[in-house]
C-alpha cells in the first residue's frame, strides 16, 4: 500500500508463477490495421513512449464486445533488455494510456469545448507470454460499460507479430467540466 497526506493512493495485489510447460493457445486475435511505420509519428504526451495511431480509428474492424474502439502501437524509448520483470513493468506503464481514450469515445467528454476531469481508477494486467516492452505492441481497447461518471475499459495488447502478449481492464473516471454559478 502506498500513502499520501489524503491517506492510501494504491494498493497493489500481484501473483506469480514459475515457467511451466503447458500447450500456448491464443483466442483472441489482432485487428487489421497499419503498421507502427505506417502511422503518423510524435503522439505520445511523454519521452518515455512512443505512441501511433492509426487513422482514421477502427470501429469494429474485429468483433469484441463494447463500444468505444481505440487501438494504437506503443513502446517504451530506452532498450531494456531481456529482464522480463522490466518489461512488464514497462507495459504495465504503457497500458494505462489508452483505455481513458476508449471511455471518452462513448460518452459526452467535451463541453462547449472544455474538458473535465479524468483520472484512472482501478487497473489490472495479466501477462499471458514474455514480451519486450521496447517494441512495438498494439493496445486494442472497447468500452464495456459507462455509469455514472465511471467507464469500465478492456483492452488486449499484441505483439507486432500478432501474438496476444497481455490482456489489460481499467476503471476510468470522467466527470464534464464544472459549471460556474
């Protein structure tokens, strides 16, 4: 658990699992959309990343449930290396972009052109297969459900190859701008 003056700010449940050799079967699968190289470059809001989306955004390209589609490839700018930890500590970083995009998409976000406030809430990641975080990955979210100022975000994150490395859900808050009286 971790503190602030305003009291606990997160708390953290992880579990682990040594390697075991067991059948790999993948049933979620990738859409069809540009390559990083053939997305517009310099979107990401950090040194740290690279973000590119692809244009215009899909809408259904692959069937998933939920509505709200945004996808885009994303990687960490420093090599790391092979320390698996690492990396998924990297993706873990990267995954909290995108799912406040997928949110926005199905809700009311710009009022008379401001913004309101938006914060990330819960976040869970299962690592399903060793990655680096330092190539390319495509982050696929929809929207789930949208209540109450509160959106429920559930992404898959896939290697540049196709291979489903990661499956992501957030909790995201949006509440419009407020007003003056």
């Amino acid at each position: 658990m971790a503190r602030q003056a305003i009291g606990a700010i997160l708390n953290l449940e992880a579990s682990f699992q040594r390697d075991e050799t067991a059948d790999d079967v993948e049933t979620v699968r990738p859409p069809s959309i540009a390559t990083p190289d053939e997305c517009p470059d310099g979107q990401s809001w950090s040194s740290l990343f690279e973000r590119r989306l692809p244009r215009p955004q899909l809408a259904g390209a692959v069937d998933r449930a939920g509505a709200g589609r945004f996808s885009g490839w994303m990687r960490v700018t420093e090599e790391l290396g092979d320390d698996r930890l690492l990396n998924c500590c990297a993706l873990a970083y990267l995954s909290d972009d995108l799912p406040t995009d997928s949110v926005r998409r199905v809700t009311d976000w710009a009022h008379d052109g401001e913004e309101g406030f938006g914060a990330s809430l819960d976040h869970t990641v299962w690592f399903h297969r060793p990655m680096r975080a330092d190539r390319w990955h495509l982050h696929d979210f929809t929207c789930q459900s949208y209540v109450g100022n509160r959106g429920l975000a559930i992404g898959h994150v896939f290697g540049e190859g196709g291979t489903h490395v990661a499956t992501v859900a957030q909790e995201v808050l949006l509440r419009p701008p407020r007003v003056a009286e």
